[in-house]
C-alpha cells in the first residue's frame, strides 16, 4: 500500500469512495504525473506541483494554485473557493468534468513553464 493509498483508506467508505473518483480522474487527465504526498496532502508533479486534494468532514478540497482556479472562475463560483482552492461537498456530485479540465490545464501550463 503506497502513501496516497494510506491517506485514502483513513477516511469513512464514503467518503473514500469520492477521493478514489478524484484520484482516478487527476490520473486520466495528467497520465504521467507523480502521485506524492507533500503538505500532508495527495499532490500530483508534472515539472513541478500539478494539483493537491485532501478529504474532510463535509467535502473534498481540491488545490489547483491560483491560475487554476481564475481559469475556471466562473465554473467553480458555484462552490466556496478561495484564490487556490475549492471546496467540493460530499452532498454534490463531484464535478469530474471540471476536475479534468482543471488538470489538463494545469498539466499544459507546467509544460509549457519548463520549456
């Protein structure tokens, strides 16, 4: 059992349940990233910090750095966020779409940094 599989398996079934969902679609969107954990957190490296996610209580955190979040402004206003974070409730659907499209922006956005 490695690391993110650790922090995952302390959390209640349920709430497992979503933060393997966000997991799995963090690895689709950035296929060849590093799953680490750094800040206490599951974090993905890709030419540097992709994207971080931790369980909580009442919703999953989703840590895309600041352009991660202005990008997506609009899209991400429906949920409580701050400048590099948001706030996914285990009372909502996880919106996997937008998490994909906020990691393969990320993902393009390293890239192009390290060139």
């Amino acid at each position: 059992m490695n690391e993110i599989d650790q922090y995952i398996s302390a959390f209640p079934n349920e709430v497992q349940e979503r933060l393997e969902l966000i997991r799995s679609t963090i690895k689709a969107a950035a296929p060849d990233a590093e799953e680490v954990i750094s800040y206490k957190m599951p974090a993905y490296k890709l030419k540097g910090i992709l994207v971080y996610f931790a369980g909580y209580q009442n919703h999953i955190g989703f840590y895309p750095g600041a352009n991660g979040i202005s990008h997506f402004q609009e899209e991400i206003n429906q949920f409580k966020n701050a400048k590099g974070s948001v706030q996914f409730p285990h009372t909502l659907p996880l919106p996997l779409d937008l998490v994909t499209r906020i990691v393969a922006f990320r993902r393009d956005e390293n890239l192009a940094k390290k060139k």
